[in-house]
C-alpha cells in the first residue's frame, strides 16, 4: 500500500470512525469517492525543487542527492514532482 492511501485510510478512520468498518454498500460507495477526491487533490500539486548543482566536490553531490532523496520522498506521499 502507497504512502498517499495509508494516509487516506487514517484520515477517513479518524474523521468518519463511526462508519469506517462499516461493510454496507452507500458506505463504500461514500469511501471509493472519498479516495477518488483524494487522489485528484493530490494529483492536482506539483512541487518544483531547487535545480541540480554541477557536481565539482562531495558537498555538492551532497546538495543533488538530497534533492533526489526529497523527491522520492514527495512522491511516495502521492504528489508529483515538477521535472
């Protein structure tokens, strides 16, 4: 399971507990649009990070793996990153 849908299922589970584990169809129809909007809002983000430096020493690879790191990071919480 992506980060993106944990996320959403604690969300749901906290702020609609009491119809969470409900297995009752309008609830599910309720949760697979919950999930939908979710994914759009996300979709709907694009995040520009800083651009890679030319790489002359240790301290600038450093600066351009910890862009790749945030990225990866960003996108395992289902938000796109501007290339």
């Amino acid at each position: 399971m992506d980060e993106s849908r944990k996320q959403f299922l604690e969300w749901f589970g906290e702020e609609f507990e009491s119809i969470n584990n409900s297995e009752e169809l309008h609830v599910q129809a309720i949760k697979m649009i919950a999930w939908q909007s979710w994914v759009k809002s996300r979709a709907a983000i694009e995040i520009k990070l800083d651009d890679k430096v030319m790489a002359e020493d240790d301290f600038d690879k450093g600066h351009n793996c910890a862009i790749d790191y945030c990225a990866d990071a960003i996108r395992a919480a289902g938000i796109k990153v501007k290339e």
